[in-house]
C-alpha cells in the first residue's frame, strides 16, 4: 500500500509538497497527525544526510524509497508497504518525469496556483493508475510499531541524542508537571506538543501515544468551547442591540439588560480557561457593571455600552497563547 509521498529541496530540506493517499488516514488526521509529524521529521533527516541516486530505507513494514532528483533540485520521498517494492520502482520513475516537467514550480517563489492543480492532477492520476497499491489499510492499528521503526532507523544516524537523555527526560518531568497544575486549555495543549517531541526525540512510544491521546482530547475541547465562546460573544452583541433599540423613553443607565449580562458573563467564565488573566478580567468587569451600576456615573456606564458592542467577533483576539 502507498501511504505518503514527498518533496524535499535538496540544499535546504525544506518539505515543498506532501500527499497522503490512504482514506482512514485523511479521516484520522487528528489522531494520526503527531505520526505523521515523527514521520515527517525522520524522512527530512534522512535526505538531509546524503544519499545515492536511489536508497529504501526499512520501517518495518513500511519503506521509505528516496530518488534523488537533481536536475530538479529536489529528493522525492516515497511511504509503502515493502510488499509493493517492485509496483513503487515503477511508480517512482513516473513520479519523477512528473517533478521534471514541473521543476520550474519549485524553483521560483512565485508560483502560479493553476500549475500546482495541474501538478497535483497529474500525481494523482499516476497514483490511481497504480489502484493495487491504494486499498484501504488501517495504518493507525500499526501506529506503535511504525514508531518503533523509525526511531530505531534515526538511532542509526545519530548518537547524540543518547548523550542528552537524562537532560530530555527531565525537561519532560517539569513540563508533565505543569501541565498537571495548568487550566489553560490552550497552554495545556501546547505542553502536550512539548512532550510529543521529548518524547519523539527520547523514541519513547509509551509516552508518545498516551499524550497524543491526551493531545486529541484537549484539541476536541479547545474546538468545542471556541463553538460556545463564538455563541455566547453574539447572542451578547445581539441582545444588547435589541435592548439599546427597545428601552424607549428611559435613559440608557436605567435600561433592561438582563440578558446582555447573562449572555456576556457565560462568555467571560469560558473565557477564563483560554486568555490571559487581564483579558479575562477585563470582559468580568464589563460584566458586573451591567448589573451592579451604583455609583457608575452615565458617562462610564456609556462607555461599558460602547465597548460591548464594539466587541471584536473574532474568538482567536481574545486568546493569550504562551507556555
């Protein structure tokens, strides 16, 4: 089976282009994504350390076929299965005519968006051509020993790391620690991150599948409380819209806004679990001065007003982000 197929520039390493072929991988991503990650940064080490006109390279059950293209400047990396060896020799000689016909793609910086589809098209059509090697296969079920793969392949090229283990392993003790004391979700997520690369760089599998677990549960979450932040943000401004249109003859500081306060303090309590504290605070203030006005004189209850309405509807300006 064909799983993954990809474009490095030869100089730089720079990844140019990457495809993945396999439906239960494309509808996995985000369980697959920290794999793919692993995968990804050991293919870029691999072709950055120099190779012949073609080398495969084993992952266990997989393979890695890179083809050295240097009349285009670029490595051409292919993901299979072993079993195909002989079906991808006769893809990849294909592939690269392909990469031929369109090098002036990658080495300009402006690309024309009409040519990369036609590019893309024609990879496509070669691969669909090859149908034997695109049968579904549960790659994911095979995570683990994968990993194992190709941290033992990257072990090969590079002792270094077993000479910073220790140093490795404590930075991921201080980083699980605080994660344990953390209740920002989007710090909690990013502490997650950290430990999938210790914990790739320390080719520790354990590890590195229970936090991309963990990753997985907390990218839902961040996704499901953005839906509600997002919800609550409008129905505020779309109250306070409706109260400012229907108070008729009493003054502004004596208005009904009820379910303004109600719709922007569910706002500013998930709030809480994604800005900074100042931001939070901010939009907690604008809330209670809704409700509790002794003592605010018109002038600054008008300006509570103006702010809420003027409130950005862009949920990402309202997050801090930073471990």
């Amino acid at each position: 089976m064909l799983y993954f197929l990809f474009l490095y520039q030869i100089e730089s390493g720079e990844l140019l282009y990457e495809k993945e072929f396999q439906v239960d991988i494309d509808s996995h991503m985000d369980l697959f994504g920290s794999f793919f990650s692993a995968l990804k940064l050991f293919v870029s080490e691999m072709v950055n350390e120099g190779i012949e006109e073609l080398k495969t390279i084993g992952l266990g059950d997989l393979m890695a076929s890179i083809i050295r293209i240097l009349e285009a400047n670029i490595d051409l990396v292919i993901i299979a299965e072993k079993d195909d060896k002989k079906e991808i020799q006769k893809l990849s000689s294909k592939l690269k005519n392909i990469v031929l016909n369109y090098k002036e793609l990658f080495l300009v910086d402006a690309v024309k968006s009409e040519d990369f589809e036609n590019f893309d098209k024609e990879i496509n059509d070669i691969i669909l051509s090859h149908r034997k090697i695109l049968d579904p296969n549960a790659l994911i079920e095979k995570q683990k020993d994968f990993l194992k793969s190709i941290w033992d392949q990257r072990g090969k090229i590079s002792d270094q790391l077993r000479d910073e283990r220790k140093d490795l392993e404590n930075e991921r003790t201080i980083i699980i620690n605080n994660l344990l004391k953390e209740n920002n979700v989007l710090k909690k997520f990013s502490l997650c991150k950290l430990i999938l690369e210790l914990s790739d760089k320390l080719e520790d599998e354990e590890f590195f599948l229970e936090y991309q677990k963990k990753a997985k549960i907390i990218a839902n979450e961040i996704n499901d409380q953005k839906i509600r932040l997002k919800y609550y943000l409008n129905r505020a401004k779309e109250s306070l819209k409706v109260a400012l249109d229907t108070f008729g003859e009493r003054t502004l500081i004596e208005g009904d806004f009820k379910e303004v306060y109600s719709n922007l303090y569910s706002f500013s309590s998930k709030l809480k679990n994604f800005a900074s504290v100042e931001v939070y605070e901010k939009y907690y203030h604008l809330v209670s001065k809704l409700i509790n006005r002794k003592g605010i004189s018109t002038e600054e209850f008008s300006l509570v007003i103006n702010e809420i309405s003027n409130m950005d509807e862009n949920i990402e300006s309202y997050f801090h982000i930073g471990v």
